[in-house]
C-alpha cells in the first residue's frame, strides 16, 4: 500500500515525474559515458587519452564564447514567451541565435589562425597543441549548434530527444569512431573522430528543429524580440557560462603545462566521475528552469518558493548517498579504468566531496539566470574564475592533481554560496538546503 501511494504521488507530481524521468535518461548516459571511459583509458594510451581531454576542455571553454549564452537564454525567452502566449516567435529568436552563433565561430578560427603556431607550442612544450587548437576551432559552430539545437528541444517541450540528445546520442559517433580506430590501430587519430562527431550530431539536430517548428503551431505574434535584445540578455550568460567552463579547463591547461598528458589522462577520469553527481544538479535545474523563469515573470512568489525548495530537497536526496557511496569505494571505481588510474584517489575525493556541499545550494546555477539577474551572476561568476586562475598557477606547479581539485572546489563553492545569499537578500528564496 506504502509503494503504491508512492507511485500515486510520482504519477500525480508533473515536475517530480519529469526531473525523475530526465534523470533516468542522464543515468543511462552516465552509463555509456562510464563504459566508453573505461574501455578508452584500457585501449588507449594516457597520453592518446590527454589529448582527448584536452581537446575537450578547449572545445568547451571556446564554445561557451562563441555561444554567447544562447543555450541557456533560449529558455529563458520561452518561460517569458509563454507567460504572454506568443510561443511563435521563438522561432525567429533561434534563427537570429544561429546567424550569431556562426560569425562568432568564424571569428574564434580566424583568431586562432592568426596566432603564431610555434608560440602556441612552446608553451606547452608540445608539438601537437597548436594542431588540436586549430581544428578544434574550426568545429565550434558545429558543436555550437548541436548544443543550442539540444536546448530548443526542451524549449519546444520535446524533453526527451532533448535527453537522448545530451546524454545519449552525443557519444554515439565518437564511441564508434573509437572501436573503428582501435581495431583499424589507427588511434592516433581519436581527437579528429572526437570533432567531426559534432558536425554528424548539429545535420541531424538541425534537420528535427526543422521538423518540429513546421508542426508547431501558427499564431499571431504579439511579442517582437530584436537582435539587439536577444544579444543584450544572452550575452551575460554567456560570460556566466564561459567562467563555469573555465572553472572547469583552467585545471585541465596548468595540468597539461606543468606536468604531462598522462597527469591530464588521471585526473579526468577524476573529473568524469564527479560528474555522476553534477548530472544530478543539472538534470533537475534544466527542468525547473523554464518554471522559475515564468513564476517569477507572473510575480507568483509562494509558488515559485515551493518549486525551488522541492528541487534543492530532491537534489540533495539523490546526491548524498551516491557521493557516499563513491567515497567509500573510491579505489575499487577507479581501478574500473586501469591499475595506474588509482593515483587519483585523492584529488577524486576532494572533487566529489565539494560537488556535494555545493549540491547543496539546489538551483542557483539558473535562478538568477531565470529571473533577469544574468549581471549578477556574471560578475560572481567572474571573481570565481580569478580565484580559481591564481589558485591554479600556485597550486599546481607544487600539489600537481591535489592542487587543480583544491582549485575547483574552493571556486565553485563561492560562486555558489554568494550566489544563494544574493537570492535570498533580493526575493527572500531559499536556494540553498534547509
């Protein structure tokens, strides 16, 4: 009788039984994501594997500019748009997006083309770095689109392409790509299958968003954004975004400068694994978004109180025992991906125990995006990245791995607890577990 009153209350919750719903499509990706990890890090050498991962961070950090926060305004725009039953123009918002998102792209290739390709290298002490760089950027409107496409999904109420999308889907070419390589013994080639993946993943992405705003539904618009106003509010999460990437590269850049690509190879694994638990955060705060965006654009205060405090509860719920768990057998899970993986025990816990205090502020990472406050944010989020900078150029060179997760954690707890005290002075919500 218990269990089925539980189910009863699941069935009759439309925002639990999506986050839980979401969160079953972000586990499966975890999964794959998991097993890819595990057979690229016992198939490919450490230092094949760095490159990877640094392939990665840049492709991430450079794609968060040339983005200009389009990924995340885009729901911002469609919680404002429903508000006023004006859902048409959406439309012509993700097309103005796209024209943006592509000359940005351009310019981010022209500028590293331009660059000295020996300087490049010889910071890094690497012959290969400038080569990454170079075709790395010349990917960027491709993964661009393929992640603003993957956002229109959810705003268009197709969450669970969009899941399949961001959890599934986006591993599918590189996975393959890499048993080809390995059976071909060509896997030198692993960053180059990594790239042209996204340009498979924005055809097939773009050619659904087609598809799906030919059957929404035609109204008369009665809201009319401009360029100019779909910039001014994207581009503050943009930079928001931008600093969250670099929190999460800088570690990555001094690792690769200061000791080697096999460091850069054991710490990742770390890095992947504590994204078990931000998977979590995430997966519930893209599915509250669009609600904190159009509760608070209605002034409907209590509601919107309720909805936060049901997401942080739900995330810390989830997130305490998982990070329990994964303390506990640290070692056993690392050693999942190879013997010599272990070395990254330490920084491993550091990692997972601070993603777990900072789980604990629930839905900050949108709040202030949802609610007009994008400034706010960009300007906690900038201070971040500085400390997290300076913490990185001293720490590293001395605690190597120990020293990039100290970093990340000491970065991310402060954009996180400031952030939570702001909400709470300006609407008196508690973003934070209580």
């Amino acid at each position: 009788m218990k269990t089925n009153s539980i189910f009863e209350k699941i069935s009759k919750n439309s925002f639990l039984k999506r986050s839980l719903s979401t969160l079953v499509l972000r586990i499966l990706g975890v999964l794959l994501l998991f097993g890819f990890t595990i057979f690229l890090t016992k198939s490919y050498s450490p230092k094949l594997v760095g490159q990877y991962d640094f392939a990665r961070s840049f492709l991430l950090a450079a794609s968060s500019i040339c983005l200009l926060g389009f990924d995340q305004s885009i729901l911002y725009f469609k919680g404002r748009l429903a508000s006023l039953n004006a859902l048409e123009e959406l439309k012509n918002i993700y097309i103005k997006m796209i024209l943006m998102l592509i000359l940005t792209s351009v310019i981010a290739l022209l500028i590293i083309y331009l660059i000295d390709e020996k300087v490049v290298n010889n910071y890094f002490s690497d012959q290969d770095v400038y080569s990454i760089f170079l075709k790395s950027a010349a990917t960027l409107s491709f993964y661009g689109i393929s992640t603003l496409n993957t956002e229109v999904f959810r705003a268009l109420d197709k969450l669970y392409v969009a899941e399949l999308f961001r959890n599934v889907l986006k591993y599918i070419p590189l996975i393959i790509g890499a048993v080809v390589l390995f059976y071909w013994h060509q896997e030198t080639y692993l960053v180059d299958v990594f790239l042209l993946g996204y340009v498979v993943l924005a055809f097939i992405s773009s050619v659904l968003v087609y598809k799906y705003f030919r059957t929404t539904a035609q109204i008369i618009v009665t809201e009319k954004i401009s360029h100019k106003e779909v910039f001014l509010k994207s581009y503050p999460i943009a930079i928001s975004g931008m600093a969250i990437f670099l929190l999460m590269c800088f570690d990555i850049m001094f690792l690769k400068k200061y000791r080697d690509d096999e460091t850069v190879a054991f710490y990742s694994v770390g890095v992947k694994l504590m994204t078990i638990v931000s998977v979590i955060v995430v997966t519930i705060n893209i599915t509250v978004s669009t609600k904190i965006a159009e509760l608070f654009s209605s002034q409907k205060m209590e509601e919107l109180n309720k909805t936060v405090r049901n997401s942080v509860r739900l995330i810390s719920g989830i997130t305490f025992p998982v990070i329990f768990f994964m303390c506990i057998f640290s070692e056993k899970v690392l050693s999942c991906f190879g013997h010599q993986y272990i070395v990254a025990k330490e920084p491993f816990l550091i990692l997972i125990i601070g993603q777990g205090i900072c789980s604990a502020f629930g839905s900050v990472p949108v709040y202030l995006n949802m609610t007009g406050r994008q400034h706010i944010f960009q300007i906690v989020l900038i201070i971040a990245v500085l400390i997290n900078f300076v913490l990185n150029r001293f720490l590293i060179p001395i605690y190597g791995m120990n020293g990039a997760a100290i970093a990340f954690v000491s970065a991310s707890f402060f954009w996180n607890f400031v952030s939570a005290v702001i909400i709470y002075q300006k609407d008196k919500v508690k973003v934070f577990l209580h």
